[in-house]
C-alpha cells in the first residue's frame, strides 16, 4: 500500500469493485446478495446455508502504516504473532475502523480478499483448504461469493500457515 493515502475511490461501488477485480482474475462464478444484513460468521452462515468453517472472515491488519489482510476460517481466531512471523514482520495489528473506512472503499463486515487498488501483503489461514469452498464477503454486508481456497491463494498471492489461536 502507499502510505499517506487518504481516500481510496470510496465513492466507487464497493461491490463493483470487487466484482471488476474477480473478473480481471478470471473467476468464473457469481456474486450473491442476501435479503438480510450479514454481521457475522453465523450471520453468514445461516444466510449461504454452510458450516461456520466455510465462511471466509477477511480481517484488515496494520503493519506501520500497510495494510496486510489475513484471510481467516470461520469460526478461528487469529494469532497477529504468528501471522507476522509468516510475513517476516515483526508486529501486526488490527486495523481501526477508521482506518478501514479511510484505506479502502470497504467498510468492516463488508471487506472482501480481492478489489484492492493497491498490492495488499496476504496471509491465508490453513485450514480453509479442509474445504473445497469457502465463501467471501463482496464489499458490503449483504454481498458475498463463493471461492476455491487453491483460487483465493492465487487471486491473493497470499502465504499460507498456521495463523490462528
């Protein structure tokens, strides 16, 4: 990311973005919409219809002044340590809400693993790849699709371990 960056096209569609960068990927499926607002991985869950463990939580971490994304399973909670460790930082941390909502166009319960307009340093939780598919936010609370771990890491160039708790 470039840092001092204030505003990133925020008055794009969230949902369009992400949708433009899936296609540039080449991904092959749809977005969806859910009637009711999804806050939650059991939000989530309930509205797609899977396990806790399929729901793709895509948390917004803060390496001095970077954005980093850790893409998590569900129902796991993340280590920063280890996901630092992964990356070669020495510390991460969650990002504010200010900072999302300043960084990027998404807004946090929204904030999807493609549609960044800048390269985003990734790290993958290993076990979304129990799953065949995993199922991400689109950049909002109502948007979601559904995605291959093995597509995601690609799409995401993200290093994948042992990140949680």
């Amino acid at each position: 990311m470039v840092k001092g960056v204030l505003k990133m096209l925020c008055s794009s569609d969230p949902v369009g973005l992400v949708e433009s960068k899936l296609q540039e990927l080449g991904y092959r499926g749809s977005i969806l919409k859910s009637v009711e607002t999804i806050h939650t991985v059991q939000d989530a869950s309930r509205a797609v219809g899977v396990e806790e463990g399929r729901i793709l939580k895509s948390i917004l971490l803060m390496d001095r002044g970077d954005l980093v994304l850790a893409l998590m399973s569900g129902p796991n909670r993340l280590d920063l340590k280890r996901a630092a460790g992964l990356l070669g930082l020495k510390r991460l941390r969650m990002a504010t809400y200010d900072e999302v909502i300043t960084l990027t166009p998404f807004k946090p319960g929204g904030v999807p693993p493609v549609g960044y307009q800048f390269p985003i340093r990734s790290v993958m939780d290993e076990d979304l790849f129990l799953y065949d598919v995993v199922w991400a936010a689109a950049g909002d609370d109502h948007s979601f699709f559904p995605v291959s771990p093995e597509d995601l890491k690609g799409y995401t160039g993200a290093v994948v371990g042992e990140i949680k708790k």
